[in-house]
C-alpha cells in the first residue's frame, strides 16, 4: 500500500472523521448488546451497517493506534492507502482513510455506537448466556453475538527508512495488487521482498506494469511453488537475486519535498558483500499476521497460519454466537472488496442466529 500518515511518533494521537469516544455513556454492567463488532475496517464497518439496519444495534470496538513495527490504526490498513482506485463507486479513485471515514459515517447514520478501545480478552460462552469481552479500558461488556474483523497486518522488514517511506507515500508497500498499477511504478523498475507464493504472486502481477522487477531472497532458493517460480521466470522482465537482504532504503526529496525510494542497499547473505540497487519501488511481500493475540485460550479455532477458521462458506465459527469478517479469517484474497462482502455476510449470519434463538 502507498501511505500517506506520517511516521506515528505518537500512534495514539491519530484519529479520523471526528475526536474518538464512547458512544455507550448510558451502559450498566447488566446491559447485554445483540451485536459486538470487533474492528473497523471495510469489513466491520459493512457489519455494522447491516446490523444497524436491521435494528440490532449493533456497538463497533474500533480499536486504538499502535506500533507493531509499522503502524496498526483503527479503520484496518486503507488507512495508510493514499489511492484506491478497485473499489466500485468511486471511479476517480479515493483516499483510504477518506473511504473508511464515510463508512463510519454510514454506520452511524442506521446507530451503530462506536467505541475507541481495544478488545482485550474474550471468554466466549458455550452454554447459550452472553459472551463476556473485556476492554482495554478496564471494563467488562457482554453480547449475544460477536463479530470479529480485526484484519491482518503486513510483516515488515524493520527498518527505519521503511518505515518512513512506507507511511509517507515514498514508494514502499505491502500490496502490490493495491498499489503496483499506480502511476508511480508504471514503466520502473521495482523490487519485491520475499520468497513464497505471495511474493511471486506479487511479482509476476507487478511484471504488467513495471518495466522490471526483481525479487530479492535472502537464500539460493525460493521456498514458493514450482508453479509459481515458474510463471514469474518466464516474464522477459523478471529476475531473482539470491542470498540478498535489504539492510537499508535509500530515498531523495522530489520536486515538491517529498521523500522518494530511488535505491536499497543490499547484504550479500553468504559473503557479506553490500551493494546497491536502483529502482523506484519496494514491495514488501514477506507475510501478514491476522489479528488474533487477543483471541488466545478463547476456545476458538484457528488455520495452521493462524487465522480464524469459518465453517463452510459462511461467517460462522466453531463456537455459538461469533462470526468472523474480513482479513482475520482471510489468508487468500486481503482485499477491500472482499472484506466487506464478508462483514455484510456476518451481519446477515448473526441476525439469523440471534432470530432462531429468540434473541431478537
């Protein structure tokens, strides 16, 4: 993604579309809510707009603003997009926190009630009473029905001069599908990080546009499939350069003095040998980590990579009552597009479910 924060000294100072605060000023401990919705990205937010539409009054726990290295927001990762330009209605393209800003206000428009703290702890119930969520602002909260749509977070290399250029649209991102057809990378060379089938995915998508691009792995061979080495080998533009690792990104000011990716420095992994490479784009593509540390011991069941587990096609999970949307429960497509697909299903689940038992 190319972003447009600036590096969050202070990630708890971010905040859009208004000052973040409860909208639950009147709740008491035996208060009991049809619909807790966990995140606000695309998904949670299109959760909470069925939801509310369908008067379940549904409560958002947006999250707050943290550092894991790079910056985890509320309102998911369009955040730190500057330009979507694949998301239906919006033919002129449009800023990720500006998206995300008129989701919210959709949903609070139908009286989804929004709260700026973190979802803690989780003791989901087996017996039929209302799950049990504790918040990072001390209190205990209880619900019928949870949604889940705390998303997933790009692995990062680490480095500083990343960072900064990652969260300034300096021409480092963590999606090339996002971001590889934007002007700034068409006819350049690029590089991309990684050496699984995301990387090669990314890659060879990223051979439409880039006049090269190179794959830079830190070993002699690409843990990625046959398949997958093979379609991005075959493209006149692709290479790959083993035993490397970025150790630092190099950046100049453009015209307007904006910090602008024109090289990395490069670590020869066997000899130590360092080395630059010329190119106007970085895409990192070395993994994502759902959101689900909170979620441990809570008897819900996980992927082998980690993310959540649905049951058949629908947003259902293996315990009663949560559902999950979104990048959390999806290692495959992280799309903005698909996310909300998921929310709209999940809102439509747990409406089902809290009719069937009466608990609405």
């Amino acid at each position: 993604m190319v972003c447009v924060v600036g590096l969050l000294k202070d990630p708890k100072s971010v905040r859009y579309g208004h000052e973040r605060r409860s909208d639950l000023s009147s709740e008491t401990t035996t208060t009991v809510h049809k619909v807790v919705i966990i995140g606000s990205g695309p998904s949670g937010w299109t959760a909470a707009i069925y939801a509310a539409r369908a008067n379940l009054d549904p409560v958002v726990y947006v999250g707050v603003a943290k550092q894991d290295p790079g910056p985890v927001l509320p309102g998911g990762q369009l955040m730190l997009t500057t330009d979507v330009e694949n998301y239906p209605g919006f033919p002129e393209g449009i800023a990720g926190p500006e998206m995300m800003m008129k989701f919210e206000e959709q949903a609070r428009r139908f009286g989804t009630q929004v709260v700026g703290e973190d979802i803690t702890k989780c003791e989901f119930s087996s017996d039929g009473t209302p799950h049990t969520l504790h918040t990072s602002g001390g209190k205990t909260i209880k619900a019928n029905a949870v949604i889940i749509s705390t998303g997933a977070t790009a692995n990062w290399i680490g480095l500083d001069s990343e960072m900064m250029l990652a969260q300034s649209g300096g021409g480092v991102s963590a999606c090339a599908v996002c971001d590889g057809a934007l002007p700034m990378f068409r006819d350049q060379h690029v590089a991309v990080v990684g050496g699984g089938d995301s990387a090669m995915e990314e890659a060879t998508f990223l051979t439409k546009f880039a006049s090269k691009v190179s794959v830079i792995h830190r070993r002699d061979e690409l843990r990625a499939s046959k398949v997958m080495q093979e379609r991005f080998l075959a493209k006149e533009n692709a290479e790959v350069l083993w035993n490397k690792g970025v150790i630092e990104c190099l950046s100049t000011p453009d015209q307007h003095g904006n910090e602008k990716i024109h090289a990395v420095k490069l670590k020869d992994t066997v000899t130590g040998e360092e080395s630059e490479l010329a190119i106007k784009g970085l895409f990192v593509a070395i993994g994502h980590r759902p959101a689900t540390k909170f979620l441990q011991d809570s008897g819900l069941e996980f992927d082998e990579s980690g993310y959540i587990e649905l049951k058949t096609r629908s947003s259902k999970t293996n315990i009663e009552g949560v559902f999950a949307a979104g990048d959390v429960a999806d290692s495959t497509y992280r799309q903005a597009i698909t996310a909300s697909g998921m929310g709209c299903a999940a809102a439509l689940d747990a409406e089902h479910w809290l009719a069937s038992k009466d608990l609405i």
